[in-house]
C-alpha cells in the first residue's frame, strides 16, 4: 500500500519539477478558477490531517493547513510531498491495521467513523487520483504536457486499445 501511494505521489512531484511557479499557481482555467498548486496542496492536506491525528488515533480531516505558500510555490509544493513522504516511509504493516477516528464535517456538522489506518490511507490515495484528473483539466486547458499518460487515472480504469 505504501508503495502505491508513494508511486502516485511522485507523479505530482514529477509534474511540479516540470512546470513553473506561474504554471503552478495559474487560477485563469474555468469553471472553478483553481490552480494546480491549489490541488497539490488540498491532496497533501488531506494526507497530513491523517499524520497529525495519529498521536491522538482521532484524523479531523476539516483541520487542514491550507498553506498558501504550498499553493503559489514550487519549491513549498516539493517540500509538503517530501514531508508527507516521509512520513509515509516512517509506517510499518502493522501501522496500517491501527484502529482510528476520522472526523469530517459533512456540511451539517461534524461526523465521526471507525477507520484503520490503512483504510483513510487507501481513502487520501484514491483522493490524490481524483485531484491529479481534475489537475489534467487544468494542464490541458493551459496547454503543458501531462507528466506521464497515467496521470490521474485510477490503475483500475480500463485502458483503450
């Protein structure tokens, strides 16, 4: 699992080592006005609620830090992956089995569900892919090259032939 994630992870930084701070944090592309950098952030928020929960075995993934540096910057974009990577690399299989809380506000207030943290893990994973799709419309519309042809596609999608 793990590896999984790390592996999806670092076609963000592979993309961020191609573009720069202007590409990075260009909100022009319509409807949402969003940037890529304002998904690189949001994606490595919702793993980095998951790291600070762990202390406590309660994630509030409402409790974001929305570092704005990590949204405009390249370089704030790369340290926040290698943060959370390393992080990441610290788990242990039985790491993963940990029983946990995680706490969201659903729009009429906050809920809480039992977890382990393998399944919040799979959830920010599957999270990530979401975003990187939503970051292709963004690299399209501003005409830069997709990282690599897998980028924000589920390994689950079937491939045309």
């Amino acid at each position: 699992m793990i590896e999984a994630i790390e592996k999806n992870l670092q076609k963000g930084i592979k993309l961020i080592n191609a573009i720069s701070d202007d590409q990075y944090s260009d909100a022009s592309v319509a409807p949402y006005y969003s940037s890529i950098g304002c998904h690189i952030r949001h994606i490595l928020d919702v793993f980095s609620c998951v790291f600070e929960g762990l202390e406590e075995d309660m994630v509030f993934l409402n409790k974001r830090n929305r570092d704005k540096s990590a949204e405009i910057q390249t370089t704030y974009g790369l340290q926040y992956f290698d943060t959370i990577l390393n992080q990441l690399h610290k788990l242990s299989q039985s790491d993963l089995e940990k029983n946990i809380i995680v706490k969201d506000d659903m729009g009429l207030g906050v809920v809480g569900a039992n977890y382990t943290l393998g399944a919040i893990l799979m959830q920010a994973h599957s999270h990530a892919i979401h975003h990187f799709a939503s970051i292709g419309y963004i690299i399209y519309q501003l005409g830069i090259q997709l990282p690599d042809s897998s980028f924000g596609f589920n390994p689950t999608t079937p491939k045309n032939k």
